[in-house]
C-alpha cells in the first residue's frame, strides 16, 4: 500500500487501533461495544447479552491534560475540544470520542511536552496509548487516554508551525485534469462535485491514489446566482426529501470522508436544512467544511452543536479580478499571525500551475500542509 493511503487510513482510524491496544476487546470486551449516541441496540443486546455500560465521564481526565498543558507552556487560545472518530470492528460510523486538540508552542519538542502529559495524566490513573508506527515529526500526534481498558478522550498534538490545509474544489467536471491535480502534494485535499458527470470516477482515482476526498455537495444559492448543474439540495425541499436526496449524492462518491458545500449561499443559512444534511453526515461518520458562501452561514455553528465534525474556510485564492499569486502571499501572511489557514482554490489551469511550486517551497518555510481530516474538530 503506497504511504499516502496509509497515512489515510490511518488518520481515518488510529484511535480504533490504539483502543485495541488498551483493553483488547475495547470497552466491556465485545467488539459492538460503542461510545457515541445510540440511536439501537446492537446486535448483540437484542440476543439478550448483558448492555454495555455507559461511556466514561473525560472531565477528570480533560482536566488533568488542560492543567498540564498550560504548566507546559500551551496557552489556553492554543487549545481547542472537540470531537474524533471511532473506528474497528463492530463500531458504527457515528461513534466519537472527546477530543483535546492543541498547538505545541513555537521551539518546543513536542516528544518531550507529550511525555510530560503521560506522565501526569499516569499519576491520575490514566494510561495513554500511542500508535505503534507511521508518527513523523510533520503530521498530528495522536493519543487515547484509558482507565481500566477503556477509552475516555483522545488528544491530538500538532507539530509546531504555521499548519495549512489546501483544498481544491469544483473537481469533477473537466476529466483532463487529473494528471495535474495528482501532481500537487499528497496531502492536497479534493472537494469533488457529487453532481458533476465525471465526479465518480476522478474521486475513485483520486481514492486509488491514495489522496483525501470530500463530498462537494450542490446546495441552493443566494439570487442572483444560479444553479450549476443538477440535484441541488434545495430550501423547497422538506427536511426528509433533503436528507433522502444527500443520501443520494454521497452514494455516488462512496470514497469520500467529508462533506463541502458547493455554492449553498441561501441553504446554509437554513439551520432546519443544515440540521437535516448535517444529521446524514453524522450517521455516515463524515465531517463538514462549510466554504462560508454566506456570511450568515450557520453550518459550522450547527455542526459544532450537533457534535459533528467541522471546518470553515478562511481563505479563497480564486477571487474575480485578483492575481492568485498576490493571494498566496496573503495566506502566507495569515499563517504567520494566526498560524493556520484552510485555503479553497479551484481547479483552473492557471492557479494550479502557481499552487506546484508554492507548494514545494512550504517545508522550507516550516509551514506544515495538513489534511481537512487532520485538522476538523
């Protein structure tokens, strides 16, 4: 398996196997065993075996990880919650665990600051698991803290530096450019158009090669913009027809591990729509990049309350009228006050030749490019 899938897979389910690691069976020692919301009973619960029990409560162990990191010189800004992905056998794809994600400070050695939570997080009767390979020193750490075989929160440590994510969106309706898409980094995350003709199967080439792909779900716009294309989802829609028509679109896309929204100016400002859209992405384990179409967009808020997994934009680089170059000085700009940016471009000809060599000369700049998968919360 070629390392960039791997490090997909990976990321899509370390914590899965570091939990194997802690109990061996997980949880109450069967593998249908779960931690988030149940909305059934398993399998094995209706053949009548004993319920598992409820998840454990993170707050001591949240508390003892915030306290050492603030005596490790993490700032309390540098911290964010949030929420990661279960995964193995016998999980649905809902199942979360509370995260703790934070920024190692600037000339820190994140081994060490990482040790020193172990250690404290130990004297409180935790134990934290680590995966047993595929950590360098440029992508996220991940751990589980466990009590007595059981999960209670995982942390996510980045490395120090500014942390960009790129993704390109709009993918699906010219075949011709694949060859340059693949061309970009590895990490380059791809929006591709669940309506577009040719979105299926540049995504499952995409897939193949081992690059992260996301769902670009047509969405209602403001007037007096237009719909693209067809299958849009729609505010004429009853909350029910919404969900069964973006069931349909990821349906064709079945690689795909999160969710944007193309266009969608009027449909994201609809919180009963967004609840109905973001409530299918949660059942499939997915998370959301909302791309802000509207400033009264309320899909990262909703998703946040909803304990989905979410992303905003921060930065488009193809502005009518802009130089794309002139614009990628300003994200890197960005990234030096704020640390980090999620940047959206297009596919065009033209800004995908500035995106190769911009690309290229980030590791000399200490500018780490990340995936949407590794960054959401």
């Amino acid at each position: 398996m070629k390392a960039e899938r791997w490090l997909t897979l990976l990321l899509a389910g370390v914590l899965g196997a570091l939990l194997a690691i802690v109990g061996g069976r997980l949880i109450t020692g069967r593998a249908s065993d779960g931690l988030g919301g149940r909305s059934g009973a398993p399998a094995s619960e209706a053949a009548g075996e004993e319920k598992a029990p409820p998840p454990l409560d993170a707050g001591p162990a949240r508390t003892l990880v915030l306290e050492a990191l603030a005596e490790a010189g993490v700032p309390q800004s540098a911290v964010h919650h949030g929420v990661y992905p279960l995964r193995g056998a016998g999980r649905r794809p809902d199942e979360t665990l509370p995260l703790v994600s934070f920024d190692t400070p600037a000339g820190a050695d994140r081994g060490r600051l990482l040790s020193q939570l172990e250690q404290r997080v130990a004297a409180g009767g935790f134990d934290m698991v680590r995966a047993g390979r595929g950590e360098t020193a440029d992508r996220p750490a991940f751990r589980a803290l466990a009590k007595d075989g059981r999960p209670v929160l995982a942390l996510r440590g980045f490395p120090p530096g500014p942390r960009l994510t790129l993704v390109i969106d709009d993918v699906g309706q010219e075949p011709g450019v694949i060859d340059a898409l693949l061309a970009l980094d590895a990490h380059v995350t791809y929006a591709v158009q669940a309506n577009a003709s040719y979105g299926p199967r540049i995504a499952e080439r995409l897939v193949a090669e081992g690059r992260e792909v996301i769902a670009h779900l047509p969405m209602e716009p403001m007037p007096p913009e237009q719909p693209d294309g067809p299958d849009f989802l729609t505010t004429g829609q009853s909350e029910e027809e919404l969900a069964a028509a973006a069931e349909g679109l990821l349906s064709r896309l079945p690689g795909a591990v999160g969710a944007s929204n193309h266009m969608g100016g009027r449909l994201t400002t609809s919180r009963p729509h967004m609840q109905a859209l973001l409530g299918v992405l949660q059942k499939r384990g997915m998370f959301f990049l909302d791309n802000r179409t509207s400033p009264a967009s309320v899909g990262e808020a909703t998703a946040r309350s909803m304990g989905v997994r979410a992303a905003v934009r921060t930065h488009y680089l193809d502005v009518p009228g802009q130089d794309v170059r002139a614009n990628l000085r300003a994200v890197e700009a960005a990234l030096v006050l704020d640390g980090h940016a999620v940047v959206v471009a297009r596919p065009d000809p033209s800004t995908l030749a500035a995106l190769a060599p911009w690309l290229q000369a980030l590791g000399r700049r200490n500018i780490h490019l990340l995936r949407l998968s590794e960054v959401v919360l």
